[in-house]
C-alpha cells in the first residue's frame, strides 16, 4: 500500500540542453529519462558544454522534433534540420566533470549556431550523445549504484509538485514581483496532488502503465543556479527568483544550498510510456 498520490499534470523535455523545452503529452521512458531529454549540447571550439548562465539567448532556440529529425528555430535565423541518421565524426566534449565522445552534427548546423550566438571569440558545435559513451549520476546519491543519464546536469529525471510553483508564486507577488510559468525551473515531470515540496520527503514513485510498471527513485534535492532568473521569453535576467528562492528554500541537509525539485534516477520501466493526466503513487523516504 503506498503512502500518497497524485496525478502527472505536465511532462517537458529539452532536447537540446539549456535550450528551450517542449511540452509532451507523453514520452517513453529510457533508462536515462524522458526519451530524447538533454541528447544534443552546445560545445564551444574546446568541447565545453555551454548554457544559458553564459549565453542567455540559448534560451530563444526551440527544438522540435519530427519522426526522423531535431529541427531548431531562432529570432532570424533559418529553420534547421539535423537528421536522426546523422552521427558525424566523435568529438571530446566536457559537461561539468565528465569528459566523454560525443557525435559532432556538421558544419551547416555549426554556422547556423555561430550566427545565431555570436559571442566574439566563440565557435559552436552541436554535439549528439554518442550510442556508446556512458555517463553516470552520482554514485553518492545512488547507493553505490550506476544509473546512467546523459547530457543532464546529473540524474535522469526532474519531478516538481505543481503547489510548488504556485507558493512560490504567492511569494514573489507578495514581494511586488510577477508571477512565473513552471519553465523558469525546467522539469521533466510536474505532479499534483500533493503539497508544496513533497517530492523533498518521496522515496518513490510508481506509474501504473500499459507497458509495465514505471518506477523512479527520488536520489536528490536539485540546488539552483541562476539559471532560473532568466525569463524564457525575453532573456532578461533579474535576481528577483533566486532572492525569493533564498528566503525559504535554503535546505541544511544540502548544507544550506537553494533547491527546487527533485532529481530522479529510473528504477524500472524502460520502454514504457508516461502520459500527462496518469496517476502515480509514491512513499516517503524513512
């Protein structure tokens, strides 16, 4: 018998990691999340993986994706198609303390980047996990275990309880700011019917599929970079999110770090389909 549950009211992926995300109606589970999540990067001409804390305008590239291809726009840029058959030569890239092969995707979407961004001194290369490189979340937040992701900030899959957004919401108006939409905070599953923050105290989650049994493990709080004072739609950024951020979600076991979500690692399930508007059912952690 499960403790609680609520029901999955969105799910996003970001294709293109720091770049704009896609709201799915539902996505096939892969043992490193919500398929096609954070399996293409921007790499500068050294192969360090890029975001919108050095480039805010990453955020104004929209990816799509058709049955055989990512396609990408941006403000005055020409739509672009990178097959899914395309896998060019293996390049080195870096993401935080990984270094790893990945797949360079050519020098046509390189120059729609380096026209797009242009940031003096910079040149970019859009790189695709490669099939066989592995990258694994932290051991110290998975029991000793291995649970592969791959171009994300570390774990399969970021759960966020929708009370969550709207207290802080309450917050930020009570201060004298607008109100934001759930992109400032880029999650792969936002569920309800829970209170604010809950996903903080789950162990698990089970969805009850068509395919099988899905289940994730929650591994660890997610801190904030300032990733979240962007505004999706202008990318301007303003310390009002993380100042709010700071008044109440300084976490002491994160040693006083600002989080938000919860990051999830897949315990089982692979191949089976999560879809917004499923019910789930989830226990505490001891």
């Amino acid at each position: 018998m499960s403790d609680c549950n609520g029901v999955i009211s969105q799910l996003f992926i970001y294709p293109v990691k720091s770049c704009a995300g896609i709201e799915v109606s539902e996505s096939r589970i892969t043992p490193t999340g919500l398929e096609f999540d954070r399996e293409w990067m921007i790499v500068d001409q050294g192969g360090q993986f890029l975001t919108q804390r050095q480039i805010p305008h990453m955020v104004w590239i929209t990816p799509s994706l058709t049955k055989d291809a990512l396609i990408l726009n941006a403000p005055q840029q020409p739509e672009i198609s990178i097959p899914f058959a395309q896998r060019g030569k293996s390049l080195k890239v870096t993401v935080w303390r990984d270094t790893l092969d990945a797949d360079d995707m050519g020098d046509a979407v390189a120059a729609w980047l380096d026209g797009y961004l242009s940031v003096p001194g910079k040149q970019f290369r859009l790189v695709r996990f490669a099939a066989l490189a592995r990258r694994f979340s932290s051991t110290e937040w998975t029991q000793g275990k291995e649970y592969p992701n791959m171009f994300s900030d570390g774990f399969a899959a970021l759960v966020v309880t929708e009370l969550a957004l709207d207290d802080f919401n309450a917050r930020l108006i009570d201060a004298g700011h607008e109100p934001v939409s759930m992109l400032r905070f880029r999650p792969n599953i936002v569920i309800e019917g829970l209170d604010a923050h809950t996903e903080d105290d789950l162990q698990s989650m089970r969805i009850h599929t068509a395919n099988g049994l899905v289940e994730l493990s929650m591994a660890k709080p997610c801190p904030r970079c300032p990733i979240p004072d962007i505004d999706p739609f202008t990318a301007h950024s303003t310390p009002s999110v993380s100042q709010t951020l700071q008044s109440y979600r300084a976490l002491p076991k994160m040693q006083g770090a600002v989080c938000f979500g919860m990051n999830s690692i897949v315990k089982s399930g692979i191949g089976s389909t999560l879809h917004s508007g499923q019910p789930f059912e989830a226990d505490y952690a001891i």
